[in-house]
C-alpha cells in the first residue's frame, strides 16, 4: 500500500509543493521530499530537493547535489528505524508515529543524525509526514496489508487509520522555527494538499487501468472515475470556512483598534480571568470539574466567532457547565450572585464592536464607512454569501479604513471568492461528466471537459499566480 505514480508526475507535484512552501515561508530556504515505498519494506528516497539559499528572485536550484543515504534507490526501513546502538533519526519518527519533528535548535536535537555521528550541527528544520487513509488506497479491503516491525516486533500503523506516503523536510534559518509555530502548522496543513494531490494522481491511474482491464464492464468503470474525479474536488465548505476565519480576524483588528484608540479595557478578557480566579479558589473537591471549565473558557477566547453565536457559546458551554458546578458544589450567595453577574457582563462585552456609545467615540473614520463596514463585519451568514463578500472587498479597498490588514485581507477574500466561482463551475462540470459516462453521453463531449481535470501536462516553473490557493490559506495560519 504506498503511491506509486509516474515519476515525471510525482517530480512535478513534489517541486509545486516545495515552490509553495518556500514562497509562503520567507524563513524557509531549503525543501525536500521523501517518498515512502509500499509496506513492509518502506524505502524512504529522495524525490527531489529545492534550495533558495543562494538565489535571487525566487530562483530556486533543483536536484539531489548532496551525498545522503536516501538519494535513489533509497534506504529501507531496517536500516533507518530506532534500534539500540544507532543513531536516531527523525525520519523512523516520522514515519513509524506518523507525527512531524522540529529540530527548534539542532545542539539539543536527539535525532540529528549528523550531530550524533560526525558532531556537526544540522539545519534548523522541520518534518512533517504526509498521510493517506488506508481505505482510500485500498480498493480490496479485504486485502491484508503486511505492517513493518519496529525493534520489538511490533506491527506498526496497525491502529492507525492512515500510512505515511511521503515525508517533507523543510529548512529554516537559524532560530525561525519552534514547535507548533505557525509555520508547522502551514505545513501540516499543506501536507495534507499534498496528500490529496498524490492520491488524486494515483486514483486516475489506477481508474484508466481498471478502465482498460475492464473495457466491458461498463458500471464498474464509471464507479471507479465517479471516485476518481469527486476526491480531486476541493469542497465549498472548506472556502465558507477561509472567509469565516478572515472575517472573525477582522472583526478581532477592528474591536482591537477600538481599545487601544479609545483605551478600553477587554471586557471578554477580564471577564474570563475573573471567572478563572473564582473557579482556582474553590475546593480540591470540585477540582476535575473545574479543570474542564478552565479549558473551555480558554477556548473561548480563541474563537472569532461574531456575537451571537460567541453569546450561545457562552450560554451553551460556560453558563451551563457554571450552573451544574454550582449545583455540585455550592458558593455563598454573595460569590454566586457574583458568578452570575460576571457571565451576564461577559455576553455584553461580546457585542463591544457594535456598541453605538463606543462606535460615536471613534472618530478616525467618516461616519457613513463605520455604518457600512458594521453592517458587513456582524452580518451572520449560515453559507456561503458572494454579495456579502463582494460588499465587505469594496469597503477593504478604501483607504479610510484604518484597519491594519486590511489590503492583505482584501487579497486574501478576492482570491476566496474567485476559488469559490471556479469550484462552482468545476463541480457543474463533474456532475454533468458523471451523468453522461453512466448514461452513456457523447464521448467527444466528455473529452473536452474530461482533459483539463485529469491530464497530467508537462509546466514549466511555479507562476506567482498559481500560489494563490496555497497562499490564502498560510495568510490565514500566518496572521
């Protein structure tokens, strides 16, 4: 079970990746990607490194130039997995606990290999494995998959509802990586695109040679192009979402620049701390129940979410766990009365952005662009609204409005709402192409629509307006 694709094609979309990464990442310099062969020998290889270190105007080099046990044919998983006596590596980590490993400073990193061997220091770097759902490279569930071994015998990813198909190792400069930073998180995150796209490839592979096997049995032919072109297709809710994330991000900035231009305090904020002190001081008794209260209110304040739903949340998951903990654990009337009057003034600071007295003091911006921008920034939309979003671009695109981010974030929702009509369009396209095929349509009509989704194409390097996607997403995860 691994991915097992054209080479031209695998090349092709490890350069994309590692081009994505080093564009959105202006302390990354260097990436590699590892392909890992099918079970149980897992041969980690090399497929190709891209490096930017010594290059101007995102000219990055190309090739394998450096000696490594993983360049072609690769080094099987026996010789690279934890054993006592060897040298330990991220790569057995990567691929054996399907988790990334940074290297946040390489003189207390315990699987630097070089450090380990030779006493010299590696790059600050980070490695992320990418994974793939067993069922959606198994067509034959039934099939057995032979696990590998680790040091004691034990099977390995047998729990595990994923196996790793390739690892990314991308190199930073000196003390510009930590872990869980944003920039691992990008990473993860763009692993999983990487993922989908290798899978993707894989899928239209393996369907034109079922196509091919199975010439005569029609419905199983469409059954297996029906999985092939739906898993290429980036859902719409992922975008409903992006613009959800960008919007709740505005709507931070700008009651942000309402406190500190009017000097304000954070009423959410002190609330929350207020209630925290309260819940620290009760008995050891209460404690377990108290612990999960502690960690839903920290929760809350990492939410963006606009103010009605940030008073249900409130309401459904603090007032209620606050009333069942004082049902459990009685207070004095007077500490529970101030509970209660707490909780109430944290549902009213929520609506601290739209409050008329605080919106009148400010008074940095005409009063007709605070009215519109309000309207846009707390309007509550359940789906995807291109009206809201085309409304809420104009108003970013005002210099009058003094919101930090706001160029950045006009980019980002024109670019979300651009994606957004192609997937429409895409998805009309599928579905007719579906309905034809099993239907039996006009084969020269299903090529034309059939060859700009599936056929591999030979490009040349990675244009600045092919990172748009990529680049939506790391301004997101970055801000």
């Amino acid at each position: 079970m691994s991915i097992e694709i054209e080479k031209a094609a695998l090349e092709s979309a490890c350069k994309e990746m590692i081009e994505t990464i080093l564009f959105c990442l202006p302390n990354a310099f260097k990436g590699t990607i590892y392909r890992i062969g099918r079970a149980p020998e897992l041969i980690a290889e090399r497929i190709t490194s891209g490096d930017l270190s010594d290059k101007k105007d995102d000219d990055i080099s190309w090739g394998l130039p450096e000696k490594s046990e993983y360049n072609p044919p690769g080094k099987p998983w026996l010789e690279y997995r934890d054993e006592p006596g060897r040298p330990l590596e991220a790569m057995a980590w990567c691929v054996e606990r399907q988790r990334s490993w940074t290297s946040e400073d390489p003189r207390r990193d315990s699987r630097s290999v070089r450090l380990q061997v030779e006493g010299t220091l590696e790059d600050f770097h980070h490695m992320e494995p990418v994974l793939v759902r067993k069922s959606d490279l198994l067509f034959d569930m039934d099939s057995s998959l032979q696990y590998p071994l680790d040091i004691h015998e034990r099977a390995i990813w047998a729990n595990s509802d994923f196996v790793v198909v390739a690892v990314i190792k991308i190199h930073f400069r000196p003390y510009t990586i930590r872990i869980g930073s944003p920039e691992t998180k990008l990473i993860k995150k763009l692993s999983r695109s990487l993922g989908t796209q290798l899978l993707s490839y894989q899928l239209r592979q393996d369907s034109l040679r079922t196509m091919q096997e199975l010439a005569k049995d029609r419905l199983n032919a469409c059954n297996i192009l029906a999985d092939s072109l739906r898993n290429a297709i980036m859902k719409t809710g992922l975008i409903f979402s992006l613009v959800k994330q960008e919007i709740g991000y505005l709507r931070d900035q700008w009651e942000q620049l309402l406190l500190d231009e009017l000097r304000e305090r954070n009423g959410k904020v002190e609330a929350i701390g207020r209630l925290d002190d309260i819940l620290r001081s009760m008995t050891d008794v209460s404690r377990p129940f108290s612990e999960d209260l502690l960690a839903v209110q920290k929760r809350f304040l990492e939410l963006t979410l606009p103010p009605k739903k940030a008073e249900n949340w409130v309401v459904s998951q603090i007032e209620e766990r606050w009333r069942d903990l004082l049902n459990r654990f009685p207070l004095d009337v007077q500490k529970k009365e101030t509970v209660l009057q707490i909780i109430e003034g944290l549902k009213k600071a929520l609506y601290f952005g739209q409050d008329p007295d605080i919106i009148s003091r400010f008074t940095r911006m005409p009063e007709d662009l605070k009215k519109e921008w309000l309207e846009v920034l707390y309007e509550e939309a359940d789906g995807f609204n291109a009206r809201l979003l085309e409304k809420m671009i104009v108003i970013l695109g005002k210099n009058a409005l003094c919101i930090p981010s706001r160029e950045r974030s006009r980019k980002t929702l024109t670019w979300l709402k651009a994606l957004a009509e192609n997937m429409n369009q895409l998805e009309r396209n599928t579905n007719f192409v579906l309905r034809q095929v099993l239907n039996g349509g006009d084969n020269e009509a299903l090529a034309g629509l059939l060859t700009p989704m599936g056929t591999f194409k030979k490009r040349g390097p990675l244009k600045k307006e092919a990172l748009q996607d990529f680049e939506t997403e790391a301004a997101l995860i970055l801000k």
